[in-house]
C-alpha cells in the first residue's frame, strides 16, 4: 500500500479487512478512518464486516463437518477462478 493519504475504495476494503484481524498499522487505520469519513459505500462494507466478525465469534455460531467442508469447496472454486483470470 502506498503512503498516499487518500485510499480508493478497493483499499480500503482491505485495510478494513486487516483492521478486524488486527493486522492494519496505526497509519493505514488514520487513512481508513479519512476514507469512511467520505464514503458511504465502505461504511457499510465496515459496518457489515463488524458484524460478520462479531457473530463468528459468538459461541453460537457452529458449522458441522459436512457444512465446513461445502463451503472450503465453494471457497477454493471461487479462488481458482480469481487466480485464473
């Protein structure tokens, strides 16, 4: 990521996504925070993935071994068609 102070939405994204696994810097976090200020768009993407991350964590949330396995599947064929293009 550059040093630029201005993220474009695809960035943002990320550094949301890094920010809920507590992997984003203080910086990338102060320009997060810049670029929410102006986009609607990437404050419901934020607001969305808040609440993804915090139900995932709530104990209730649980998958059986058949349902884990669909979705690695669905998961790696959806990956495979990104690496390929």
């Amino acid at each position: 990521m550059s040093n630029k102070i201005f993220l474009s939405c695809e960035e943002a994204n990320h550094t949301c996504d890094k920010t809920q696994y507590n992997d984003a810097t203080l910086w990338e976090k102060i320009k997060l925070t810049l670029h929410l200020a102006y986009c609607v768009a990437c404050r419901k993407y934020t607001k969305n993935n808040t609440k993804l991350t915090h139900l995932i964590k709530q104990k209730s949330v649980k998958l059986d071994i058949k349902e884990k396995t669909k979705m690695q599947s669905v998961l790696d064929k959806e990956l495979a068609k990104q690496n390929n293009n």
